[in-house]
C-alpha cells in the first residue's frame, strides 16, 4: 500500500472527534477505499465494511430505511462481523448510491456508541450538496490522486531527500546535482503515470507504459460512464466538455472557449456543467482575475477560466504516444505547457491553493496567482528552453500599485534567483503550502 498523505487526516479525526462521523470523499479510483481499510486495520479491532455500489441487496435494505433506529438494524443485519461498541468501525462505502444515509448520520452519531466513516464520489453533484450536511456532525476531507511527493515515497525516495529539497526551498539554494537530475526524471515520469494509485502501482510493478496506459483508458471510460450515470440529461454535454478538456489545454490560448461545446457563446447556458465536472472532482477549473490584487476571490471572473484534467496522467494519456515518448526521451526542442501548467494546477489544488490566473493585453498571462500572507505571487511554467523569457512576469513586477514583491518560474532547472524573479525546479511546486521562507 502506498503511504498517503490523508491518512493524517483519517488519524487526526479519530483522536478530536466527539459525536462527528468522516466523509472522505473524491474522485473515482483515487485511493479512498483502501486507505480507509488499512486505516480501519490499524486502529480497530472489528470492522464492518458494507459497499453501496457493489452489493445490491444491503443498498437497497439501507435505501428503504425509514428513520434511523430502521438504518442502524439494517446497517447490523449487513455487518457480517461481530459490533462491539467503542470497538468498531462502520464503513459505508460508496454513499452517493444511498445518499440519505449522509442525512442520518447526525442520529447515528447520537447513539455514541460505534465510529462512522462514509466515503463515495459525485457526492458533489448532487442537488442539495450533500457533503454539507448534517452540520456539527459530519467532518469532510478530500482526496485528490497521489501529489509529486507520494509519487516520490512510492518510487522509493526517502523523507531525507524530500526535506532536502524543502531546505533549498526555503533558502533559495540549489538542489544537489544528483539529487535534482534523479527528481527531475522522476518528475517527468509522473507526468506519463499521473497519481491514479492503481495506475501508479501497474507503471512501477511492471515498468510497462502500455500497460499503464491501459489503466488509464479504463479510469477515464469509468468517468465517462459515470456522467452518463449521474449527471442526468446533461450528461451529452457534460461529457463533451471532459473529452474537449486536452484540445481546450493545447489551444495556444489555453482558455475554455464556450462555442467549441456546440457552437454557442453564451456561458450561462452551460456554467451548471462545467461545474458538475469541478464538483465530481474530476476537473479544475482555474478562474481569471481582473487585478492580481489580495484577495484575489474579490476580482474572481467566474466566466473566464482554464479547465485542467485532475489528473495529469490521464491528459498525458489523452494526448497519445507520441507525446510520452517525447517526454521520455527528454526532447528539449518540444513544448509541453499544457502538461506542464496542468501538472502545477494539480499540484497546487493538492496543496488546498484556490486556483487563480491573470490576463490581459497590457500585461499579458501570469499563468497561476497565489496568496501568501496577503500578498500575490505570480507564478509562470516553462517547459522548454526559453524559460528566461516572461515578459508577463516583468510587467506585473513594474506595475507599482500591485504591489508585488516577488514572482516564480517553474521550469526543468535547479534554483536560480534574479532581483525579485525565483527560478525553482518543477518538482517544488508542492512546496509552495505552508511556506516557511519571507517572500
């Protein structure tokens, strides 16, 4: 099994909880099943796991309940195992096939005598946004597929190399050579496999790309059937919107151009499925700014945004062979920015930052924006050899009532610093949470 970082979250909500079950929701085949397995293992001595999706006759006995007293019975003709209270947890998986089960929970919780943990997707689609209830007794943590750093802990890197790099963060010194050449060929290879775990676990197992890239085919049919699925009588257009998601990323305006759905214009016609795939956490969008100002929700224009795939592996897959091998054969003269600020969007919503971009015909495009202590950073990607070429990045350093102290380019080298413009190697991106260093 693979270490993951929300297993933290699973641990911190058993130690603080009081009358509060846990929803871990996120994307299809992220990983959320088997870490809360191997969580339930580790700090439990009886389990009761019951999967919503695959066992037909409990999904329908939980759906017919109708009060809690009626759920708890069915949840325990279900258990298969012997319930002890303040022994046991309580696994529901799969709870967007049984939704109400979400709204009982605060009556289950009541009876403080077994721990609850709920776990589904597409919880986000549905009418009533069901993650946000009942509130007081129900905590919520997201999962997102495996950053750059689970990715390095999978392959074999040590904590030790990571706080390296995390030290060469912090005080703006290179990375040693052989340890910014190993990362740096790792990182290309994460942006072949991506951090779907089984995808991951297939790429390292066999060393197959092939094999891989099978997996992934699968995971995106799995999403593609599941908006059939959920997404009701949008679902045709919700689905050509997730499949025109790489031609959007490599149009050299990067921009999610509304006519390209179906040859409309007017946004507000299809807003409600560009959310459906946010909200079914396969999607990012990345909404324009009108000033890159704190804070920068305040200047958000929600009709102006990027849309990346959650997972760069699956925009990889989706751009065909020809680019995975470009990517590993390492060829410099190719341009992969759609890959590359994809991979940055991952990883900075990974790292809880709200996704931001700035645009304009004076300045130009400031590719990612963050807020750090109230002041905005921008951010460019480069993917080739021109990374000393950001005109966008000058002009929003001179422009004086911005106030901008400091702007970053990620790109393939190690760290480099000019005046106010830092050049980090691609594989720091996750460094920006929690940074410890003044900008």
């Amino acid at each position: 099994m693979f270490t993951r970082k929300t297993m933290t979250s699973l641990k911190r909500w058993k130690q603080y909880k009081t009358t509060q079950a846990l929803l871990v929701d996120g994307a299809r085949q992220v990983g959320k099943t088997t870490l809360i397995e191997q969580f339930a293992h580790d700090n439990y001595d009886h389990v009761v796991e019951i999967n919503l999706y695959e066992n037909d006759e409990a999904r329908e006995a939980l759906s017919s309940a109708t009060n809690s007293k009626d759920l708890f019975l069915r949840i325990s003709a279900f258990a298969g195992t012997t319930m002890i209270p303040g022994k046991t947890l309580i696994f529901l998986d799969e709870v967007q096939e049984c939704p109400q089960i979400i709204t009982m929970i605060k009556f289950l919780m009541q009876r403080n005598d077994y721990d609850y943990i709920l776990s589904g997707s597409m919880l986000g689609v549905e009418p009533k946004n069901i993650r946000s209830q009942p509130v007081g007794y129900l905590m919520t943590t997201t999962m997102y597929p495996m950053d750059f750093e689970e990715f390095a802990w999978a392959n074999g890197i040590g904590t030790d190399v990571i706080d390296t790099v995390r030290e060469a963060f912090n005080t703006c010194t290179p990375v040693d050579e052989f340890i910014h050449r190993r990362l740096l060929q790792l990182f290309h290879q994460y942006l072949i496999c991506g951090g779907m775990p089984d995808a991951v676990h297939t790429f390292i197992e066999t060393n197959d790309i092939q094999r891989t890239r099978a997996v992934q085919e699968g995971i995106v049919d799995l999403y593609r059937q599941d908006i059939s699925k959920y997404a009701g009588d949008r679902a045709r257009i919700v689905r050509r919107i997730f499949d025109l998601i790489p031609a959007e990323l490599n149009d050299q305006n990067k921009r999610f151009v509304i006519r390209d759905v179906e040859g409309q214009s007017r946004i507000n016609r299809y807003d409600n499925d560009f959310m459906w795939l946010s909200d079914a956490n396969v999607a990012l969008p990345t909404y324009n700014v009108s000033e890159p100002r704190y804070p920068l929700a305040m200047s958000m224009t929600s009709t102006k945004f990027k849309l990346f795939m959650a997972d760069t592996g699956l925009l990889t897959y989706a751009c065909g062979m020809d680019v995975v091998r470009d990517i590993l054969i390492g060829r410099s003269d190719i341009n992969y920015g759609s890959i590359y600020e994809n991979v940055v969007a991952q990883e900075l919503k990974a790292h809880n930052n709200p996704l931001y971009y700035y645009k304009s015909r004076t300045i130009g495009e400031l590719d990612f924006l963050v807020e750090h202590d109230n002041v905005i950073v921008p951010i460019e990607v480069k993917s080739g050899k021109d990374y000393k070429r950001h005109s966008a990045l000058n002009n929003a350093l001179r422009t004086d009532n911005w106030h901008i102290n400091e702007a970053i380019v990620f790109y393939d080298g190690n760290v480099e610093q000019e005046g106010k413009l830092l050049y980090l190697p691609i594989y720091m991106v996750g460094c920006l949470q929690g940074k410890q260093r003044a900008l």
